[in-house]
C-alpha cells in the first residue's frame, strides 16, 4: 500500500477545497443521494486522501458515483465541496487500469466523453452500442432502446453543434493540465482523423 504525503493538500489546491480541515463529522455523507451506493462514502474519501491513500480512493467506485449534486458542500461546516474534489479525482483516475469494481462506471465515462468529444454533444446510440460491447452486455436494457427510439428518444444520426471548436477547445485544455486523463481518442466515437492529431495519447493500464 502506497502512501502519498502531501496527498490533502495537492487536492486542495487542485480542488480549491479545503480538504485538510474536514474533521469526520458525517454530515456530507448523511446527505449524499449516491452514499447508499458507494464504497467509500463521501467523508470516507475525505480521510483516505488525509491518509494519503491515493490508490485507494482512485480504484473506488464512490468517485465515479458522485453525481455532482453540491448536497455535501452545503452542508459541510468547513465549506467543503467534496462534488469538487471527486471532479478532480476522475481527471487523476481517468487514465487508470479499469479494475473490475469501477470498470463499468469508468468505462461509461470515457465513452460518453469519446462521443462529446467526436460529435459535440452525446450521440446515445453509439455511444450505448460501444459501451454495450465493450461490457458484454449486448442485450441488456434493449427493450428501453427500442421504447426510446420508439418515442423519438434517439436519433439515427449525430446532431450537428455549431460550434465544434468550443468543444475541440475544452478538450485540448483539458488534455494540456493533465494529458494522460482524457484519452478517448481510444475509446468511444473516435474523432474525425486529423482532430486532436496533436494531443492523442494512450490509455495506460
Ligand atoms: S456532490 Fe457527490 S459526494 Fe457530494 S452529496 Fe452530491 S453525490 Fe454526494
Ligand atoms: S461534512 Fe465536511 S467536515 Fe464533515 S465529514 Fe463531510 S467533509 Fe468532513
């Protein structure tokens, strides 16, 4: 097991969460709506990280489970947003081996990235079908996609954005603070040859 020092503190400057000052109190945690769901619950993240238990908390599933709701912020008494710091803990996990507890939620993200990044927004259908692939769960859920598609629910096609480079641009940002986080480029739609030429990189195991 390795310890990281310092590992509270480089998340706080990260974050711009305070996430040294939390004392334990469960208050984020009795609050969260994914707590139920989650390995580690919300202040259970917050002690590993005071511990230095980087591993361990980018191997969880609770980090990919937060759903961002800002519940534990506003009820924190030292004003942490814990949304935020698991933000920043999926832009460090991104790139990691997709061990077998998280690799379904893990694998959901990248592919849902891989077709904002390809399309500009989501396109559900591949994006479901990669998925579906990749998990072995072909037919899983097929009676709501057919109900959806039914309903008008999805689209055959990608819708077009107009203003693709806006997008293009968040992602070479995104890729330039921390390059080896937001790899689609091998997963899910890959973008058109040429896009994104200049910051591919490789998943790493
Ligand atoms: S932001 Fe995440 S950790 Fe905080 S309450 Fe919402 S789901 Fe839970
Ligand atoms: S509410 Fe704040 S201080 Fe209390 S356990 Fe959660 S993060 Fe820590």
């Amino acid at each position: 097991m390795v310890v990281e020092p310092g590992l509270a503190s480089r998340l706080a400057l990260e974050s711009g969460q305070p996430v040294q000052l939390c004392y334990q109190c469960g208050k984020c945690s009795s609050g969260c709506p994914m707590a139920g769901a989650m390995d580690y619950k919300p202040n259970e993240v917050m002690v590993l990280l005071q511990c230095g238990q980087l591993d361990a908390v980018l191997d969880s599933q609770a980090i990919w489970l937060c759903v961002g709701c800002e519940t534990c912020g506003s009820r924190c008494p030292n004003g942490i947003s814990i949304g935020r710091v698991m933000d920043v803990l999926r832009e460090m996990g991104h790139g990691r081996a997709l061990v077998d507890k998280a690799r379904k939620i893990r694998l959901f993200h990248q592919e849902f990235l891989g077709s904002v990044r390809a399309h500009g927004r989501v396109h559900e259908p591949l994006m479901l079908a990669r998925y579906k692939i990749k998990t072995g769960e072909l037919f899983n859920d097929l009676n709501i996609g057919v109900r959806l598609f039914r309903k008008g629910k999805f689209h055959l096609l990608p819708a077009r954005v107009r203003d693709r480079k806006k997008i293009r641009d968040i992602f070479r940002s995104a890729m330039a603070r921390r390059p080896f986080t937001m790899d689609v480029a091998a997963s899910a739609d890959a973008p058109p040859p040429g896009v994104f030429a200049d910051n591919s990189t490789t998943l790493k195991g």
